[in-house]
C-alpha cells in the first residue's frame, strides 16, 4: 500500500437527511431532526425522545425480495453502501471480488426484526417465525448483506465496540488495505426502535427523561442529563491512495492516525484512556495539536463523561485552544453509526472549508472550557479534523483526517 488510505465515497442515512447532500445541508442549516417516537407509543416509559429517519420508502431503494429478509438498520446500510459505492463510483463488477472487503460495526443488531418473531412465535407458533430470523437479528449482518448485495467477497469482519465502532470499523479497513485489498466498504448503520429495543437502552439509564426536543440532549452543558438516540449513519468506501488515483477517483480526505484506548476500572484512580487515544492518533498521524483544525466530539451529554472529554481536549489542546463541535445534536446518537456520521462530517468539513454546529447548548458550563461552535456553522480553514467517539464499558477512539495532500 501507498501512502495513507483516503475516502473516496460517502453514503448517509441520517435522521435529518437521505444523502450526502441533504444530510450536509440540513445540518449546517441547524435543521434539527430529534422528536417523540412515533413508531410506537412511548408514553409507558421514561424517555420518549429519538431521532428518527422519517418517510422512509424501503421499496423505492432495494428490490422487494431483500425486504422481508432484513431489518430496517440493515436496509438503511444498504442504501448508505449502494450510495457511497455510488458517489466513489466504483462499480463492483470492475473489481476482482477477492479484492474488495466490508467492515462495518453494529451495537445491537436486528433488534425490530427480533421483535416483530418473537410476537409471532408467542402469538401464533413457530411455524409463522420466518427462517430469516436466524441472520436478520445478527451483529454482523450488514456486513453479510452488503458483501453478498455487492459480490465483495475479499477480507470482512465487523466491530462491536458501540459508539467507537464507527471510527474501529473504518480502522480495520484500512488494516485490511495495508494487506493488499484494494477497496473497503466500512463505516456503521444502526437503530432499535421498538418496544424490545427501547427497553434494553433505557437499561443503560443514559438516556434523558425531558420531552422537549430542544432540552433533551444538551452535551457540555450544565443542563445536560443525557443523551438522545437515533438510528442512521454513514458508509464510506475506503481505497489504497495510488490506486484510488490511478482509477481517477475523488479523494474527500486521507486517514492519517488512529488510536483506541480502554479505561482502567472504575474508582482504580487512573487516568481515563480517551487522552491517551488522542495523543496516540496525533502521533500516529505526525501531526502536533496545532495541526488539527476542528475537534468533532463524542458529546456524551452525560455529566461525569462530558467531563472526561473536555478534560481530555484541554489537556492537549489548551483551553479553548481548538474549535469543538457536536453537530450529533441534531441527529441523536445513533451508536454504531454516530462516529462514522461524525467521520462524513469532518470529511465534508474539509471539502467546504466550514465547521458545522452544536444546536441546544446556550453555554457550555465553566467546567467546560472548550471553544464548542453553537448555533451555526463557523468558516474556518480546515485541513486537519480530530473525530473522537467512546463505547459504553469504556472503548476510546480518535481517528485524524486530513485533507489529500
């Protein structure tokens, strides 16, 4: 392999836009996109905010027969991939199939799908519980449905590593370049909107309890009490540099570092790991703090962890000493998929040469003394973007991009 792996394809499903161009718009509009859930009632439980894809036409994107096989994230993934292998325009058919591999992360699986069996089994037997049960539910299908939508049969995997997932995925696929392959699909799609899903993120007690969708998912503030989840996210096609040129494909940026910590055990008086992954990713792309143009935050919007980040960016950066931004707020988090999202974002960034904003947060809070861009997008010269996204049981990553030099 030469030189560092760029990313010459974007495909997003995201709550506040289908595409590349939509999803870019609404977000440096402000255009937010999180509300009350309104694929089932919520009012017998504690949060009811989300942040759904809305109108969602299945049929209008993937044949007929795909759809009573897969879950609603798995169609979403493959949308995002049909629209990122589109963007990149490599047509499949062109490659070796042994040469092209699919990476994808996932935090929870088919979990709708699951569902909608299970009150088959209970209600009417197990002669009614379709036989596409056995993959639609599974972490690693939207690798599996992607690969076989698209004859990638090559190096595949996919990363369970919840909100890191979206920076891990795209790390092993790159690894996998370095190996010889000559294109990836990676990046993460995820959502579990219903009643079995809902009740396994309300378990985590992350999630807020406000009802207002401009008060429910605040990160850095001192209101914030939570977060928002949605569903969506971002594929990528990812390709050996010189290869990707020799093919006269686009580059929206290079991957240049990227580091994963785990934190040490709660109440052990250690540091937390997201620092170190910070300083990691910085060295491994040979870039120094002042360097990095724009910080695209985790955004926890839980207290103790907001903390923990903006710690973290402080210590490297100095106080308000880079631009931060959470532009998630829009969308909610949508686990697997928030970093990859994030990832697009930072990628388009160095496209337009803007940073997009935070929506719902007046003020950080004085703990906070981070320089978090509010309210709406700020131009600046971006040619270097730190993307950072954290797991729940204490995954670190942060990845750097930058533009192709």
């Amino acid at each position: 392999m030469s030189g560092n792996p760029v990313v010459t394809g974007i495909g997003v499903t995201a709550p506040n836009g289908m595409g590349v161009d939509e999803f870019w718009s609404a977000t440096l509009e402000g255009r937010g996109a999180i509300g009350p859930i309104t694929r089932f009632d919520p009012a017998r439980y504690p949060s009811s905010l989300f942040g759904e894809i809305p109108d969602f036409r299945v049929r209008e994107h993937l044949p007929s027969r795909l759809v009573p096989q897969t879950d609603r994230m798995t169609q979403l993934a493959l949308v995002a991939a049909d629209w990122a292998l589109a963007d990149a325009k490599a047509v499949a058919g062109e490659f070796d199939e042994f040469s092209m591999g699919v990476v994808t992360a996932s935090a929870s699986g088919g979990f709708e799908f699951a569902q909608h069996e299970l009150e088959k089994l209970w209600s009417k037997g197990s002669e009614y519980v379709s036989a596409y049960q056995s993959f639609a539910w599974f972490y690693a299908v939207n690798t599996g449905q992607i690969s076989i939508r698209n004859g990638m049969r090559g190096p595949s995997g996919v990363v369970v590593t919840d909100e890191a997932g979206g920076l891990d995925a795209v790390a092993q696929a790159t690894r996998q370049l370095r190996k010889g392959v000559r294109l990836v699909v990676t990046g993460g799609v995820d959502g579990s909107l219903c009643p079995w899903g809902w009740v396994a993120q309300l378990a985590t007690g992350s999630l807020t309890r406000a009802v207002d969708p401009e008060q429910g998912y605040r990160p850095f503030s001192a209101e914030a009490d939570g977060f928002v989840p949605g569903e969506g996210g971002a594929i990528l096609v990812v390709e050996d540099r010189e290869a990707a040129k020799e093919r006269g494909a686009r580059c929206y940026g290079e991957i240049s570092g990227y580091a994963a910590t785990f934190d040490p055990k709660p109440d052990s008086g250690r540091e937390p790991g997201l620092r170190r992954a910070i300083e990691l990713a910085l060295e491994r792309a040979e870039a120094t703090p002042d360097e990095i143009d724009v910080v695209f935050a985790d955004a926890a919007g839980i207290p103790d962890l907001d903390r923990i980040e903006s710690a973290a960016i402080t210590a490297v950066f100095g106080p308000r000493g880079v631009p931060v931004t959470a532009p998630k707020t829009m969308t909610g988090r949508l686990y697997s998929g928030a970093a990859s999202l994030d990832l697009a974002s930072a990628l388009l960034s160095i496209r337009d040469q803007v940073i997009p904003p935070t929506l719902y947060v007046a003020e950080p809070a004085p703990e906070h003394p981070i320089d978090l861009v509010r309210d709406a997008p700020r131009e600046a010269g971006v040619g270097a973007a730190l993307v950072l996204a954290r797991g729940r049981g204490g995954y670190n990553s942060a990845m750097v991009v930058r533009a192709t030099q």
